[in-house]
C-alpha cells in the first residue's frame, strides 16, 4: 500500500473508530429536548412521558425546552440551528414540518435539508369537544345550532392541524363560526375547562382527563376510526361527513449531521421508551 493511501485509510479508520466509541458511550450528559409549542398541550405531554422514560433508561436527564410561538415555527427554527451532536432534539409534529414550510415563503428551516428523523412517537385524532354546558351533543345538532346561533370554536394557532381542521369542517358543512386562536392546546383546554369558550378542535393528550371526568364532553373524533380510549364517541365520519380525517403526527427529530451512529442508538432507546409509556398509556398509541 502507497503511504498516502496508508494514511488516508488510517485516517478512515481513525474516524470510524471514535464515532463508533462515541455512539457507544452516548448520552454522557443531560439532552435538551425542545418544545415548540406552550406547555400542558399535547406535543409537550408526549415530549415529557417518551422523555421520563429516555431518562430511566439512560440515567441521563431529558430536559424539556418549550419555545412556543407562531404555530411551532420558533421553536423548530432554533431546533435547526443547534449543534449536531445527539445534545439537542425538537419534537415535531404534521404541522411544523408540513404544513409551516407550505404557509411560509421562509419559516427559517427546512425539513429535509435541517433534520434528520429519528422516529414517530404517537399519532392522535383531533376531537371535536365542548363545554358541558354547550347545548349540541352531536355533530347534526351542531350543524343545526349553527344555524341561529354565534359559534366560536377554539383552535391552537393558524398553521397547525387543529386549526385547519375547524376551517375543513366550515367548509364541510356551511357553518358560519368564529376559530379563536390559542397559543397552544394547553391553554386552550384550561379556557374550555373554565367555560370561557364553548367549543374547540384539541388534541386527546391535554383533555383526556376531563373527558373522562365529565368536565368536558366529546362531541366526534376526527380520526378514521374510533379512539380506543373514547370508544363509544363516534367519529366525524360516522357523524354525516363522510372522509372527515384529521389528525396530529408527533415524531422526534435531529439536526442534520449528527452522527448515524447517535441517530441509531436514539430510534433504538426512543421505541423502547414509546412502547413503555403506551404500555402505561402515556401516549396515544398509533391510529388511537
């Protein structure tokens, strides 16, 4: 072998051998794991159950980072921009990497140059809920109160799921209601909770517990079945508008260029971690 290509194969192997070492030995510090959405909502639920889990497998703090702002856009643009060593993730969801590049001529990021994926965490239905006040039960009775009444319904921030989702169902039916926009889901669950709004296209994470305690009623879930965890709430579908789908995706992400072999270890430890907290359920799991 000519010394030159003796050294660049040294080289080579040089190199492989400490990205292999440094995969092994991964995560040997605390890991941020930025939210781009306010606390207490459904992307911020996921990110702290899959990372409790992260954390006792790896005995390596998770440490979430909300940065909530213009529909997830603040948070994913400074996802971007961070080194690309494992240290940094940003839980994405269907809204922030699909539907934000489409609304913006330059959110600041782009999905597939910035990011690489390191796996989904859980998928959940968008469901059409209501103050238990609110005198509709089902999604006819809606159409109808609509009709003679001022509607508004709350949504998380024009760009996400949520929102489009209220602006596919005026479409659907003809309706005329008012989307308020929320910061998040969190803080639009806790305004229906107090009855300050009557009616909202939220996310199952931040609202399950009052729906299950009556605090908040299901009207229809948006999914293309059923949710295992409100079986007896039927889907918009079923409801009079065949095809209504919608749901959110939330997956985790890493900038583009960490190491393959980090990248590796993560979409191995993140299954794992998801697996645990469905078990215990806290995530939805996928198609719920």
């Amino acid at each position: 072998m000519r010394p030159n290509s003796l050294r660049a194969y040294l080289c080579c192997a040089l190199i492989c051998s400490t990205l292999t070492a440094a995969a092994q030995t991964y995560p040997d510090k605390p890991i941020r794991a930025i939210v781009p959405f306010a606390a207490g909502g459904g992307v911020d639920i996921a990110t702290r159950s899959v990372g409790q889990k992260l954390t006792e497998r790896w005995h390596q703090q998770v440490i979430v980072d909300n940065r909530g702002g213009a529909a997830g856009v603040i948070g994913t643009r400074a996802a971007a921009k961070t080194a690309p060593d494992g240290y940094t993730l940003v839980m994405s969801t269907s809204g922030t990497t699909t539907i934000n590049p489409s609304l913006h001529a330059n959110p600041g990021y782009a999905p597939l140059k910035d990011f690489v994926p390191i796996g989904l965490v859980a998928e959940t239905p968008i469901v059409l809920m209501a103050h238990p006040s609110f005198p509709p039960r089902t999604v006819a009775e809606l159409i109808a109160y609509a009709k003679t009444n001022k509607l508004d319904a709350g949504t998380p921030p024009p760009g996400t799921e949520n929102y489009l989702a209220a602006e596919l169902f005026k479409s659907a039916t003809g309706i005329d209601m008012t989307i308020v926009s929320y910061k998040g889901t969190g803080p639009l669950t806790n305004d229906l909770v107090g009855g300050h709004i009557p009616l909202a296209f939220n996310t199952l994470p931040p609202a399950l517990g009052n729906l299950q305690a009556g605090t908040l009623r299901a009207i229809a879930v948006a999914g293309r079945t059923r949710s295992s965890q409100l079986p007896d709430v039927p889907t918009v579908a079923e409801s009079g508008l065949p095809g209504f789908e919608a749901v959110v995706r939330y997956g985790l992400l890493a900038p583009a260029g960490t190491p393959t072999g980090t990248v590796t270890r993560l979409n191995r430890e993140l299954r794992a971690a998801v697996e645990l907290a469905r078990e215990l359920r806290l995530v939805a799991g996928e198609g719920s």
